[in-house]
C-alpha cells in the first residue's frame, strides 16, 4: 500500500477545499435583470458585463436577465464600444433584483434599483427585505394613465412596481389593476410616446383598493412662455447699456447713477472720465484732439 507524505496529503486536503469553496460560492447567487430604456424605447444590443467579463446582451425588448454569484462584482452597461453605467454592486444569495436603466445621448446613464435583499440596505443592488415582502399582506392597486396635453388615456405603457414582478402594462383606457404587497411602494411608468413618471413613497394598504390617477407629459412637448417684465429705471446703468446696444452711432453715455458714484461735482469733472475725451481749462471739451468747431453740445436734443 503507497504511503502519502503529510506534505502531499495537505496539498490535497487544500485542493479539495479550494473547489468546495468555489462551487459553493456559485450555488449561492443572486438574479439580476435589466430593463434597459433610451427616452421611453426599450434598447436592444447593450453588452452586459461583470468584473470584465460578457455576460449576455439586451433583447428587442431591452430586457436582459443573468445570475451572479454572491458578493461585491462591477456591474458595466456598453453600447458600440460606450460605457454607458459602471456601478460596484453587492449581490446577496437568492436575492432577485430588477433594474431600470435609463441611457441618455450624453453617455451616461440614469438608474433605478428594485431588490429582495435578505435585509432593508444590505445590498448593493438592493434595498427590500425579502422576508418584508414574503409575510405582507397584499393590496389591490388600480391606475389610470392619461395624457397632461389633451385628458386622453394612455394604452400599452409599462409599468414597474417595487416588490412585484409582473410584467404590467395599462389597458386601451389606459387602466391597470394588479395585488400588491401592502406597504409603502415605489412606481415607474415608461412609454414610447411620453416622458418616464416615478412616484415614490405609495401606500398600499392591506386588504384594502388604493386608486391612483397619473398624468403623463408628452415626450418633447414644450413649456408654455414665460415671460420676465423688469420695469426700465431711467438714468440706471442697465438703462444706459441698452441705450447704447440700440444706438445707431458709435457713443459713449454716462448716467446720473455713474456720476454719483463717483463723486464728480459738475458735468466737467463727469466728462473727464469718458474715453477719448479731454478737458481744458476746467470748462472746455475736446474730442480726440479735435478743437470745438468739430464738436457740437446738445440739450434735450436742441443745439446750444
């Protein structure tokens, strides 16, 4: 019978350990699913990775489903070679996870996070007690979606409710109606046609039928005029700028509010502070070097 060395059968006993502890990290792992949005449209082909490495790829409904081992990992969204959300993310064992990802055209991305986690807070990707959710009573949510532009209901548009994984989406009357663990919830809605709506902090009431009645803005729609009236202060410095912007000729203008910040006693001494402009004899003005029968002094628009 072969005799193994002590050293030989540590090696093996660390060998051994090493898989078991690999293998159960993998039996312990966390879903994760991404719903991926660009103004509303679900987007298909973004590249899914963790740690570095390709995971899947996002369907025509924008959605992409994967699992992770449990523990800290790097969760990276990139679309044609863009990184588009880079996020540490800790995934606890049977937690299921649901995100929704909203890529903007500056290269960043907006997110918002759903989660089982085992605790309220523990999960990166997380942030709701499984346990919360297993032992809640449910409710019943009913909704209607209408437009903010004309009242009409809105049909077809998705909503996403924290705690509930259904796929919902409003009727041609734009209603929905769905149980809910009771609670409070957070609300999503997303359409194609209209800018996202979120609600946080919804109460839903045990055994009880809480309605709500949304308005949806109309993606691209624009704000009505809003329009500043700032009264016009004769003699101000914001006065004499716009003078000077609407004036035909070329000129220079003092106000009444220069010359008494600066403290000149007569229009001479004001006048002394005006480019190209010099004073002779405390009494005479002259313009570029020009002698008086180049210049001409006006008052109220007449000629002196």
């Amino acid at each position: 019978m072969p005799v193994i060395s002590m050293k030989a059968r540590s090696a093996v006993m660390a060998f051994v350990l090493a898989i078991f502890l690999a293998s159960n990290a993998w039996a312990q792992q966390a879903s994760l699913t991404l719903y991926v949005f660009d103004t509303g449209a679900p987007v298909s082909g973004i590249e899914v990775l963790i740690d570095g490495e390709l995971q899947t790829l996002t369907n025509a409904q924008g959605v992409a489903s994967l699992t992770v081992p449990a523990g800290l990992h790097y969760l990276e969204l990139r679309l044609q070679d863009t990184v588009v959300l880079g996020q540490e993310i800790l995934a606890v064992q049977d937690e299921v996870a649901q995100w929704i990802v909203d890529v903007t055209g500056g290269g960043s991305a907006i997110f918002d996070v759903e989660s089982s986690g085992s605790e309220p807070g523990e999960s990166g990707i997380a942030g709701l007690g499984q346990a919360d959710l297993a032992n809640a009573t449910p409710g019943t949510l009913q909704g209607q979606l209408l437009s903010a532009d004309d009242g009409q209901p809105i049909a077809d548009a998705r909503i996403y409710i924290s705690g509930v994984s259904t796929d919902l989406r409003s009727d041609k009357d734009g209603k929905f109606t769905i149980e809910v663990p009771s609670g409070q919830r957070s609300l999503s809605i997303l359409h194609t046609a209209f800018n996202t709506l979120s609600r946080d902090d919804v109460v839903i009431e045990a055994n009880e039928t809480t309605a709500l009645t949304l308005q949806l803005t109309p993606a691209g729609s624009e704000l009505p005029e809003f329009v500043v009236v700032v009264p016009h202060i004769s003699g101000s410095l914001a006065s004499v700028l716009e003078e000077r912007r609407e004036d035909v000729a070329i000129g220079n203008i003092l106000a009444s509010e220069q010359i008494s910040k600066a403290g000149d006693s007569d229009a001479a001494s004001a006048l002394k502070r005006v480019t190209g402009l010099t004073l002779v004899g405390g009494r005479f003005i002259y313009v570029r070097g020009l002698g008086e029968r180049y210049s001409s002094v006006l008052l109220n628009g007449a000629n002196i």
